[in-house]
C-alpha cells in the first residue's frame, strides 16, 4: 500500500464518489472499506472518534470515516447524529414534522470526517453549514437534501457544483485535504 | 458471591431501588455497579444485548443491564432507545412538541432488561405498556413518567403501587423473576 493510498471506511456510494473526487485533487488515492462498524450513541465527536478508531484497528492501516449530523436548532441539536435512524423510518417528512410546534426552522448540517492510524488518536475535521428545513423541495433523492434550504435553495435544488462549494461535507473535505496535503507534504 | 446475588450495572438509583423491591421477593440479592458502558446505536434488542454482554465481560460475573425506550407510533418507533438524549436536551415538552404535526398520539414504553454471563450470550426479558403522549400531568419527575398516559393517568399521577401493576419496567422484571425462580430452583 502507499502512503497515498487511504480507507474511506463507508457503504454509501454516494459519499465515496463525493470524497474521491474532492481528496483526488491533492493525490490521495481512496479506496472504499465495507466494514460493519457499530455506531454508539454520544456526541458528533464521541460518536467519529470511536468509530475512527476501531475501523482503524480492524483493517490495519490509516482510515478516514465519516459521521453526518442534521441539527434542529429548536431541538438543541437533535436528531443529530441519529438523523439516520428517523430519516429510515418517517423520510423526510417525518423529519419536518418534528419542528411542526417551532417557528424555529433553523437546523446546521454537520459533517465531521475523522483520519485514524492504528493505535493512535483520531484526527478531526468539521464542516458545518447552517440552513433551515422546509418541505421538501428538488430532485435530489440523496438523504435529507430535499429538506435542507441555504440561502433560497434546498441542497436538492443545487447541482453538485453549486452543493460542494457551500456543503457541511466539502467543507470537512476542504480540512482534511488541507492536512493531508500539509502530512505528505 | 453467592450464587444469589446479581450484579445490576446502572448509574441510576431509582430504578435501582425498583428492581432491588421486585427481585428481593424471590431471593436475589441485588447488587448495583456503576460501570460506564458505551451504548451503540440500533434496536432495542441490539442495544441491549450489547451493554450485557460488555457489561458481564468487565465485571466477570453475571448482571443484569436494563434499556428503556418510548416509541411513539407516528414517527414508527422513535425517540425509541434515543429518547434519553431528547428527553435530555429538550424535555418532556419538546417531546410532546414532536407530536404536533399529528392526530395520532399513541406511544409505547418499553423496557428490556438482560441477564448475561460472561461469555454466554444475553437473555432479554421485554416489558411493553401501551400509552399515549400527553402534555405534562403529576407531581413525579422520574424522566417522562409526566408525558406517558396509560388508562386516564399519567405515570406522574399514579403512586408506585398503581403505576407498578403495568409498568413497562415492572412487567420486564416480572418476566426475569420468573426466569430467575425457575433457573435457581
């Protein structure tokens, strides 16, 4: 393996593509890992941190993940990281419903990758974009894009050039290039 | 140790007390141990499972580990396991608040207990009460017990001796005080 060469540990296709694209630019070749990761419950940062650091200790070598959060302001913060778990089992209109008692519809879409190397401490990088949710609006069938507005527009109604340059997950990209960049010199 | 006693991994002293009450009559001797165990993300069964198995590895004895959720049916289960993280940044009237978007306010409180040895794998005994999520009613202030109505009464309404003969919590320890009679003699 060179030293360029890093594991995306992920089933999502998607966010694969995403970081390929973006990570390929500073010469860092990413290969995807399927390895079942249980997630624990905690905060953004408990939560990557230790998923980092056993992914790191199973495959053997460095690894980046990836841990996605949509934060309610009026929920103070919540669903959050478990965000997956109600957009599987109510979608995205569940996911509205839940501000329906709140003039409050401001929500930060927060995405945090974690580089790790096997017995050390993980590495994090937040991007963080504050927006608000509304019913869903757009095309894109990608998680909660359609109901996640910034400035007039829900991440749905971008195309992916207009998404990267403002998304919580470019954003955290944008870091850990940053870093990587600096690490290899 | 004698073969009687068990090991209740929790740092909650309420549900300490209750379960000590319940398992005494049939002889065990309840012992609490405030371990900090990490609780994963995933169903009820899954979560609890985990912490058992965890648990009796730290301790090197048998326990019992105790998971409680409140599963709205609206939003298909959810806050389930999570519901300590809202009920903790958001209250119990942020809870109810997740309600408003619908009619339906019907809830289910769940309690699943294990019992595991080490090494072996977890035995869970599940407590169901069928309810519904009102706005706050009772003077108790035990996590949402104000919020989950069963029968005209909210759990904060009743006293110990009515809200233990259909509590969630009391009918998964009856299940394991069974189990428990049968496995000692």
């Amino acid at each position: 393996m060179s030293s360029r060469t890093l594991f995306f540990v992920t089933s999502n296709p998607g966010k694969l593509a995403e970081a390929k694209a973006i990570l390929s630019a500073s010469g860092v070749n990413l290969e995807s890992k399927n390895v079942e990761i249980t997630e624990i419950q905690g905060t953004i940062e408990e939560i990557t941190r230790d998923k980092a650091k056993r992914a790191a200790e199973q495959i053997g070598g460095p690894v980046i993940v990836e841990d996605t959060c949509l934060c309610f302001d009026a929920l103070k913060g919540l669903p959050g990281p478990y965000v997956k778990h109600f957009l599987k089992e109510i979608g995205t209109r569940g996911l509205t419903n839940m501000l329906a008692a709140y003039d409050d519809k401001t929500a930060q879409a927060v995405c945090t990758f974690a580089y790790c190397e096997p017995g050390s401490e993980p590495i994090l990088f937040e991007g963080r974009t504050k927006g608000k949710v509304v019913r869903a609006r757009g095309e894109g069938s990608f998680g909660w894009d359609p109901i996640f507005e910034y400035e007039g527009s829900t991440y749905a109604e971008m195309d992916s050039y207009q998404k990267n340059k403002i998304s919580h997950r470019f954003k955290a990209l944008q870091k850990l290039t940053a870093w990587l960049e600096e690490k290899h010199g």
